[in-house]
C-alpha cells in the first residue's frame, strides 16, 4: 500500500472527552455510492471517539455545491453543535462544471469554518475517474470520510483549548 496516498492509518489520538460533542454531518446525494461510504467511514471514528450516535446529526444535500450552505444552515440553527463535516464527491467529467463546484465548495466550506471560528471540515474527494473515487472511499487508499472525522475531532480539541 502507498502511505503517500492513505492516510487513514491516522486515528484520532486526542484526549478529548467527546461524549457531549454534536456535529452535523451533511452528506452529498450526488454519487451516493461513495458518499455513503465516506459517511460510513465518519461514522465509525466519530462513535469511537465517544459521540453517541444521537449526538450526529445527518443531513443529506443535494450534491456538493449545497454542502456550504448546509454547514452555514447547521452554524445558524443549532448553535450548540461543535462543527459539521461536509461530505461530497465531484468526478472529472468533460466540462469545466467540475471546476466551478469543487471551487466553490472548498471556498464556501472554508468560509463558515473562518465566520463561525468553529471546525467546519471539506471531506470532499474530487478525482478524475470513478475508480479513484472508490480508492479513497474505503478501497486502496484508505477512506477520507474517517480523515475527515479525525481532522473534526483535532479541531474540535483545538477548539475547546482555544476557548480555555
């Protein structure tokens, strides 16, 4: 295996206590095959790390380019979450489209992280072909969903040491 490519031999080592933590997950509808593995993959490290599962909020979105505006919606709504992780997955296709939503997702999902001073994670895959996609949705490249859960979780503890 190329450890170039698969970090998700990273697992969250913070020491944290996360049984209060509340994250909302929003989840792409748009290539649900790996965004339900990407969302699997979350799952798993967030209830290892000690969030009960009625403490992980889904939502499901339409595709990626909505993923801002549903961590902005989830910012605005439910104040007492600790963050949202965006899951999403834009493959290469013969137009420039999938410029125009991966930029915009990455600057949007960055910028309700930078208004709201809370983890707001971009766990979006952006590959050129379907089977890259699947490589880093739990086939050789490891899942990115469970990156994403540990770089919440990390942010999460910088948050609450940030505060104290």
């Amino acid at each position: 295996m190329n450890q170039g490519h698969d970090l998700s031999h990273i697992t969250y080592e913070g020491s944290g206590n996360h049984a209060s933590t509340q994250v909302v997950i929003a989840v792409s509808k748009w290539n649900t095959q790996i965004t339900e593995a990407l969302f699997q993959g979350a799952l798993r490290v967030l209830e290892e790390a000690g969030i009960p599962a009625s403490q992980i909020i889904r939502w499901d979105v339409p595709g990626t380019y909505e993923l801002p505006t549903a961590a902005k919606m989830a910012m605005v709504n439910r104040p007492n979450i600790d963050g949202v992780i965006c899951l999403g997955c834009v493959i290469q296709g013969e137009t420039r489209h999938f410029d125009f939503i991966c930029q915009a997702a990455a600057q949007g999902i960055m910028q309700v992280s930078l208004d709201h001073a809370k983890p707001v994670i971009f766990g979006v895959l952006t590959p050129d072909t379907d089977q890259q996609a699947l490589d880093r949705a739990g086939g050789k490249y490891g899942n990115k969903g469970e990156e994403a859960a540990v770089a919440f979780l990390d942010m999460v503890d910088v948050h609450r040491m940030a505060k104290s």
